[in-house]
C-alpha cells in the first residue's frame, strides 16, 4: 500500500553520491551497530484499555495486556524492542509521537476513534516522517460508514485491520520488512 513521498523522502539523507548509493545497499538493520535493537513504538488511542471487558463480539477477548505481551514477544524474536503506550488524550499520543523522531525506528498506531477525526495525529506522524503503520482491531471498512475514512491514511505506509490482536502482529512483521529492506 502506498505510503506518504514525504515520509519515505525523509529517510534519503542527503549525502554524496558514492555514500548515498552505499545506504541504498544496506539495510537499517545492518547500518545500525550489531548489539543495537531498532526499536518501534506502539501506540494506542482512547477506550482501548477497556480491551476484554467490554463488547468482545467486535474487538475481541484480549486485553491490551494480553495485546502488549504479545507485541513483545514478537517484536524481541524478531529482533526488535518495542515499547508500548496507550492514552485516551490526543494531545497525549501528538507529544509521545513528536518525541519519537531519534529515539524509535518506526511506529505502529492504533488511534482508535481518532483515526476518524484527528489532523493533529495526522500532522505528526507526517512531521517525524518515521515511517508508519495503522492498525485495528476491527475491519472498519465493514463498520460505520464514519469509519471507513481514516485521516491518518496518507501518513502511513500501509493499514492493517479486521484480524483482532493479529493485527498487531502483522503490523510488526510489516514494519520488520520496511526496516530491512534496501531503502529507495
Ligand atoms: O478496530 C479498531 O481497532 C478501532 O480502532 C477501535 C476503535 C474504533 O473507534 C475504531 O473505529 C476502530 C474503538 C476502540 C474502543 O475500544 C473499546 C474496547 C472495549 C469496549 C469499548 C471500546
């Protein structure tokens, strides 16, 4: 799925041309020292704490507990770390993704409902320029038709959504896959 040219842009520095056709070469993974994880940020917008205990018939029966320990487990035997945060304050999630940009390789975000409202959440993952990936729990193509237009659609690099705490996981494996592979 086609991701922003101004995120994926970004990450082109702009060395000379033999440094510059080197880095197209190597992967982020090799570029960084061998004892050094990349490391994603996993972020989580409002009510997804009430995971588990209310309407699992669409989200599911896992608690983001459960989510985050298998986001963790995963991210490790790939090779990553990853850290995990949820918040129910837009301003919240704007401030941990401005933080982001030096610290994290890559983020993966669930914005819950404001996925379907939030410029600013838009804004900043397009002012990191890290690259990016959205995920839900639930299809929201087969919901409401308010769900079905996310604004963060043109920040991301692609959408994951509909297979439950699977989705999470997916994502991991995709943002592995971006942060391996030869930039270009
Ligand atoms: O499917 C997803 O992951 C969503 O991001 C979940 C959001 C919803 O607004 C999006 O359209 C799709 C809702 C998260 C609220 O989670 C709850 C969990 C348990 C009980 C009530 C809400």
């Amino acid at each position: 799925m086609p991701g922003s040219d101004r995120a994926r842009g970004a990450r082109l520095s702009p060395c000379p041309k033999s440094d510059y056709t080197d880095a197209r070469r190597t992967s982020s993974f090799a570029r960084k020292s061998e004892d050094m994880a990349s490391s994603i940020l996993i972020l989580n917008g409002p009510n997804l704490n009430m995971l588990g205990r209310r309407e699992p018939g669409i989200y599911g029966r896992a608690s983001l507990d459960d989510i985050r320990d298998a986001c963790v487990q995963k991210a490790t035997a790939l090779g990553l770390s990853a850290d995990f945060r949820q918040s129910n304050h837009e301003g919240e999630l704007v401030g941990w993704i401005q933080e982001a940009a030096g610290r994290f390789d890559g983020i993966i975000i669930n914005a819950a409902a404001y996925t379907h409202t939030s410029v600013a959440l838009r804004d900043a993952l397009l002012a990191v320029a890290l690259p990016a990936i959205e995920v839900h729990l639930s299809n929201i193509h087969a919901r409401e038709d308010f769900r079905r237009h996310s604004y963060l659609g043109p920040a991301v690099r692609g959408m994951v959504a509909g297979f439950g705490a699977q989705s999470y996981l997916l994502a991991i494996d995709a943002i592995a896959h971006i942060l391996n592979e030869t930039t270009d």
